[in-house]
C-alpha cells in the first residue's frame, strides 16, 4: 500500500492507477524529499538491468482478452520528406502481438528508454542503403 501522491489516501495501485482519485502514479511521483522511492520505485530499479521487450513480455497482459503471453517484434520505419526519398528509416517501434487473440499493441521504444536508440543502425542505413 501506498499513500496516492494526488489524492493522499492509502491505496494498492492498479495498473500504476490510483483506485479512488483515478489518476496516473509514476515513480516520481513517489520521490521523497531523500531522494527514495517506494516499493513501484525498487521494481522499476530492479528492471532497468534487462532490455526493453524483456520487461514487455515479462509484465504483459492483452487488454482485450486478458492473456499474459505475447510476441514482440521490432520495427523500423522511414519518417517524410528526405529519409522517405533515401530510405533512411530511423524511426523504430516495437509491435507487441497477444498469442492468444492476435491483438497488437505498439510501443515506442524511445519512449519507454528515456532516450533516442537506433543511431549506429540510421548511420548503417545511410552508408549502406537497405
């Protein structure tokens, strides 16, 4: 149980969702005036080690059937204008298809990283051409 930074009651998160006010809690906003955080804290510290689709397919639940298993596939795509004319494809996401259903879920890897990742395959791509 943890006190909800935006509401200030007791509760056990959903889906790192308050129950009572409905609102979003991350693990900073969990930070104390130390420095610390709580227990969502520790587990997101204890699985910056492994890679992204590893924490995907390890905390993976399909939202529209329930299933707990899943495919990740990583996807590579040009953006507008000159990367489209040299087929420079340096944006990057990650397709999380359930094995029971067959639904998709996309994710941007950049995102979930906290940082841009890619370049050295954008370099590739410029030198080489695909």
């Amino acid at each position: 149980m943890i006190q909800c930074p935006w509401c200030g009651q007791e509760v056990e998160l959903v889906d790192q969702v308050c129950p009572e006010c409905k609102t979003e809690v991350l693990p900073e906003h969990l930070m104390g005036s130390n420095g610390e955080t709580n227990a969502i804290g520790d587990v997101e510290a204890d699985t910056a080690d492994l890679d992204i689709e590893t924490v995907i397919m390890n905390e993976f639940k399909c939202s529209k059937c329930g299933h707990d298993e899943c495919i990740t596939d990583e996807v590579a795509m040009s953006g507008t204008g000159i990367s489209k004319i040299m087929d420079i494809n340096y944006h990057h996401f990650l397709f999380v298809s359930c094995t029971h259903c067959g639904f998709v879920e996309i994710y941007n890897p950049d995102v979930l990283r906290g940082y841009k990742s890619g370049k050295l395959s954008t370099v590739m791509d410029i030198l080489f051409g695909r």
